[in-house]
C-alpha cells in the first residue's frame, strides 16, 4: 500500500524538451516524385546538408538524369526500388497521381516512414484553391492507403524556386509536421532543420492535415500579390 509519505518523494519523469531531436545524419531519404520541381528541390538541400538521397521517378533513367544533374551523390531509381532501398519517404508526386503511386508501392513502403508532402489543389480563372479528398486531406489518404507505414505530413509550404536556387544559401522558414507517432514527428523535424534557416515545428496528428495543406492556396496568393516566395514563421517556440 502506498502511503501519502511514499506519494511525495516518487521522482516525477523529466519533462522531454521539445527541441531535443534525434540524430537523422546516417537515414537515407527517398524522393518520390524527385525529378518534379518540388522534389529536386527537397533532394537537393537534404544531400547538401549531408543527407544520402535517393530520388525515385516512374522511369528509371529519368530519375538518373536529375540526379546527375543535381551531383552532391545524389542517385536515381524506380519509385520501387527507391522506397525499398530508403528509411525515410518523402512523397513529391503531383496530387492527381498520388493515390495510384501509392497504391503500388504498398509493399515497398511497408514499414517505412513516409512523409507526405502533396497539397490537393485545384486552380481556376480565380486563382488556386483548396481540393479536399474523402479521407480529409493527402496526408490522410497517404495513411488508408499504406496501413502498414508510417505516415507523416510535412514541407508543404516550401517554394521550390528557392529549394533549387544554388546561391541561396539558408532557406528561412519553419516546417509543420504532422503525424501520429512523436518517434515519428521528431525524425522528420530533425531532418528539416538540417537544411541551414529551416525549423521542423510538430502541428498536431494527421487529422489536421487539411488545413496545413489547404494553406498553399493562400500563399499562392501571397506570393502573386507581392512577386515573391512566402514561407512560415510560427512565433513564440
């Protein structure tokens, strides 16, 4: 029985910080879709903050050239043998081929951490909006789609004209990642602030997604307004 004397003096657990991140530097990263814009940019800061990155396309050659042509030891493959050979995931495919790749990657995916980054967007004489899909968001159907992974969200509002651009040398803006796990939240924090001037900022689970993924239409916006290249700040942490 335990008395209200024994009560006081058990040692409460140290509070986890939340900024203390696991090492990443030894994961290799896979980039389906990496010979998109937004892909190569991804590939390229993550292999030049040291990363080993394997770029994934539907036709092998195809990725092979992006990778030759961004260097930094980055190589190319099949989606398949990209996700096979990968730790980590990061999905850059274009929204109306996201389900269908996914669907036939299952396998290769299983047990893998995959981190969704695809926004659902639609665009008209108005301008870009926000699609939104069955399951509620990319990143949700990314989750039914691969029971067996790992599935996180995260680098939706990052400008691919800045990722490629070699004489930009920070890349000043936060990252909100989303996901069930914190194992999980905390790898993919670690390896967006390992690209110098980015921050992972963990956002809540995936049923949030929608809105984090809907706000791309927002910064488009932005970003015609004002001819730039709008990212994110979250203040106070």
């Amino acid at each position: 029985m335990t008395t209200s004397d024994d009560a006081q003096n058990v040692k409460k657990a140290p509070v986890k910080d939340p900024w203390e991140l696991p090492d990443v530097s030894g994961l290799v990263v896979g980039v389906l879709g990496g010979t998109g814009d937004q892909g190569r940019g991804l590939a390229y800061r993550l292999a030049k903050a040291g990363q080993r990155v394997i770029i994934g396309s539907r036709a092998a050659e195809r990725a092979r050239t992006a990778a030759g042509e961004l260097g930094l030891g980055i190589e190319g493959a099949d989606n398949a043998e990209c996700a096979r050979r990968s730790d980590v995931v990061i999905v850059a495919v274009p929204w109306d081929g996201h389900a269908k790749t996914l669907e036939g990657l299952r396998e290769e995916l299983a047990g893998k951490l995959v981190v969704d980054c695809v926004n659902p967007l639609g665009f008209d004489k108005k301008g870009a909006y926000a699609l939104k899909p069955e399951e509620g968001s990319a990143a949700e159907q990314a989750a039914a789609l691969l029971p067996d992974s790992r599935v996180t969200a995260a680098f939706h509002h990052l400008s691919a004209v800045l990722l490629q651009d070699p004489e930009i040398a920070t890349i000043d803006t936060d990252v909100m990642v989303l996901g069930e796990s914190r194992a999980d939240t905390d790898i993919v924090q670690a390896l967006a602030g390992r690209i110098p001037g980015m921050r992972g900022v963990f956002a809540g689970r995936l049923r949030n997604a929608h809105q984090v993924e809907s706000l791309v239409a927002n910064l488009i916006s932005v970003n015609r307004r004002y001819k730039a290249h709008a990212g994110l700040r979250v203040t106070d942490v």
